[in-house]
C-alpha cells in the first residue's frame, strides 16, 4: 500500500505545455526536485490521494518520493536521514577564524572585533588537529571555511596553514571544498591568486549592499575609506583571470529597512560590470539577529519575501545566476547539530555553530578548546547546545515537524529558534512566484491574469 507524501508543495498556477496539455509543477521536498504533472494528477495529489495511472507514470512518482509506503512515518524517515549524515565521521567540515579583528563597523553585525590573531600555541594546535582530521582514515570528504572577523586580515595565517593542509588533500585525494566568507575590502588579484591556487579556496562568499554610495554607507570601512569599487574591481579581474578559473564567487546582500530600495540598482550595476558570468551567484538575505537587536530595521518576512520575488524576476532579466529553490536536500541542518562540523576561534575556543564565536555573552558556549587533550587528534567535537536539535523536531517540539520544507532546510537555524525568532527561509513565502520562474525556464506558457 502506498500514499501520498505530506513533503510537496504544488503550484497555485496552472501552465500550459508546449503540446497544450495543462500542468502544475509539484515541488518534492523530499528530493527538492520540481515535477511538472497534469492539472488532474495534481488535483489527486494535492487531496492525498494516489493518481490512477500506469505503473510507468507511477515510478516517477515514487522517484520523487510524492508517492512513499502507507506504514511510513514521513517525519521519522527525514530525521533519520539528518541524523545518519550528522553522525557520518568521513565527512568533516571545520571553520578556522585566523584573526577576531574586522576593518569594517557594519552597524547589523552582532560580533565583537578584536586585535586577537591566530598565532603561536594556538596556530600549532589548529594545524595538528586538522591534520589530524584529513589524514584519519575514515575521512572521505573536508570543507575548510576561512571565517571572521574578516579573515583577509589574517592572510598570512591561511596561507601558512594552507601549505601544510593542501598536500595532504591532494595526496589522499580527498573530496575537498574550501570557502572564505569575506567583506572584500582586502582583496586583489594577488591575494585571489594564492587563494585559489596556493590555498585550493573553491568560492569566495562576499557581501555587497547596495550601489557604491549605499554600500560604503551600510558597509562602512572603520578607517573611513569606501570599498564597493575595490572589491568590484578585484572580481571583475578574477573573473578574468583562468588561473582563478577554479574560484567561484557568490555575491550576497543584506537587506534591511535603510538599503532594500537599493538593491534594484544593485543588481542592474553588477550586470552592466559583467557580474553575469558562470562563475558568479547571488544570494540576497534578510538582516536577522546574531546575538544582537535589530528588530529596529529588519524587515518583515512576508514583506522580504514579496520584495524578493521581484529581485529574483529582474535577475533572470538580467541574466545573474541565482537559486530559484534549493536543487538537493539539505545533507545536514547546521554545524550546530553535527559533531563533525566544528568553528576554531582565534583564541583557540572550539564552538559547535557559526553565530556564537566573537560574540562576548556567548563565549561560554565554547565546546572546548583546540589545546584539550580530545582535540589532539581527530575526535569528534563534544556535544554541543543545539545537537539534539533533531530529536525536538522529531518529537513534534517545533513547527518543522509539520512543515512540507523540513526535508529540504532541516529547520534552518536551531539557535534562532530558541532565541524566539522564526528563521524559516524566505522561499517558503514566495514558492508560487518561484515556481512561476521554474515553468519560464522550462518553457511553459503562463496563462495571463495567473497569481505572480
């Protein structure tokens, strides 16, 4: 016996094939795959009840798992896939802050920066216990990520640490990714080059706020300066350069009350500047809490939602790449619910999720640190405050249990939501108008007057 899956989502929108069928487009959430089928299929799906169709039509079905055995406890079956690949010691990811300091006072930022580098005992220790990680012998895979503070300020310490790392990677040809997340203030062909060449860094995450005189504003350098046409210089170099050819670059934007009108003209420059390139994604994101208030300009999440859906319409305009909706499942939700994922902070503290190092009321939160006996070798990291994130869900504790995204976002962000902010994705408020970009890109006609 069979039934239908809770984990879909099917468009509002009904669309006409190129053979003039009429089709709905069904988001499997479950394999975060879009499937367009016909309006009476969709109709069944959508009042949980299994299509009378060929055994042919429904595999395809069963592929997408739209269609899932009747005695299946869906929610169980999706924990138990994050758990499985939380709990998976080949896979590692680790965050290195090779300096707490950051040359810019973005007024959002909830971290503070300080003169601290990754240096001396602390460097030594960092260095052996990543060692340690790419050389165990269950390692498979290892995502490096240089974070901060802004990590270019501690340039000299990634490529020292690179130069012991790469090698190892390379001679057990390991499944590598590394990212630097950056304010690009710092940047130069230069350093790019020994990024992508030197340190084997695979994407470049950079944040740009606005047009020139909005960005130097939101994004104020501490000594003053402006940097919105530095860091477009840097990348448009890159971008030519086919010796970075290995190095993407994802654009993001925070947006909140002072630059959400900013960003039309934004997204217009950087496609003049030749931003519609393959190697270059955008991401626009809401201004949210990271251990600070600024419930004082963020912008609602249906209002985002409704601002986004017209970004996202002018991108495909404009050529610039973008996700539409996530292509895959989320592997896993967070570092903060996988042991094997860990952040080292400059003063050697070892924390379990991204938010909390750099930020003072948080600095207990630290899991151990990198000189401790455990982190010698390649151990997984302690328990954190967020690794039973799974069984709250599990449990029902949470409005992911009932949600048709869980499999695709795992519930986003445990820690903002037991600090009483709901961090679901901007795309669970806008899925019709994303779909609607799903069906132009897939040749489907729109039919005039439908919901955008």
């Amino acid at each position: 016996m069979e039934k239908v899956s809770r984990y879909k989502v099917i468009s509002r929108n009904t669309y006409l094939a190129s053979n003039g069928d009429a089709v709905r487009l069904v988001y499997a959430t479950r394999v975060s795959k879009v499937l367009p089928v016909k309006q009476a299929v969709a109709d069944d799906l959508e009042a949980g009840r299994v299509p009378a169709l060929g055994e042919q039509q429904l595999d395809v079905l069963r592929r997408y798992q739209l269609l899932v055995p009747a005695a299946e406890d869906e929610l169980e079956a999706v924990t138990q896939r994050f758990t499985n690949n939380a709990d998976d010691p080949g896979r590692r990811h680790i965050a290195l802050f090779p300096t707490a300091y950051c040359n810019m006072g973005c007024t959002y930022c909830g971290q503070t920066h300080r003169r601290t580098s990754l240096r001396g005992n602390h460097r030594e220790a960092v260095r052996r216990r990543v060692l340690a990680m790419l050389k165990h012998p269950q390692t498979t895979s290892m995502r490096l990520d240089w974070f901060g503070g802004e990590p270019l300020m501690g340039f000299a310490a990634i490529r020292d640490l690179s130069q012991s790392f790469v090698p190892v990677v390379e001679q057990r040809e390991l499944d590598w990714s590394s990212v630097i997340i950056t304010n690009g203030a710092l940047l130069d062909i230069r350093k790019i080059r020994a990024l992508a060449q030197e340190c084997k860094v695979t994407h470049a995450e950079i944040t740009i706020d606005g047009p020139p005189e909005m960005h130097d504003r939101h994004r104020p350098l501490k000594s003053g300066g402006a940097s919105f046409w530095r860091i477009i210089d840097a990348i448009k170099q890159a971008l030519d350069d086919e010796s970075t050819a290995g190095l993407t670059f994802g654009i993001r934007s925070n947006v909140d009350v002072h630059n959400e009108d900013a960003i039309t003209d934004l997204l217009e420059l950087l496609a003049s500047h030749g931003f519609a390139h393959p190697r270059v994604r955008f991401g626009i994101k809401p201004v949210h809490s990271w251990g600070n208030d600024v419930s004082a300009i963020e912008l609602g999440k249906r209002h985002f939602a409704e601002r986004e859906a017209q970004w996202l319409i002018l991108m495909r305009q404009l050529g610039l790449n973008f996700e539409i909706l996530p292509a895959s499942p989320a592997p896993v939700v967070c570092p903060a619910v996988t042991r094997s994922d860990e952040l080292i902070a400059p003063d050697g503290n070892i924390f379990s999720c991204s938010e909390q190092p750099l930020v003072d009321h948080l600095s207990h939160t630290a899991v151990g640190d990198v000189t401790s006996p455990w982190a010698q070798g390649a151990d997984l990291r302690p328990e954190g405050a967020y690794d039973d994130w799974m069984q709250e869900v599990a449990g029902g504790q949470r409005a992911c249990s009932s949600c048709e995204f869980y499999p695709t976002c795992g519930g986003a962000c445990p820690k903002l939501w037991r600090d009483g902010y709901g961090p679901c994705p901007s795309f669970k408020f806008n899925t019709q108008e994303r779909l609607d970009l799903v069906a132009e890109l897939n040749g489907f006609a729109i039919p005039t007057g439908a919901v955008r």
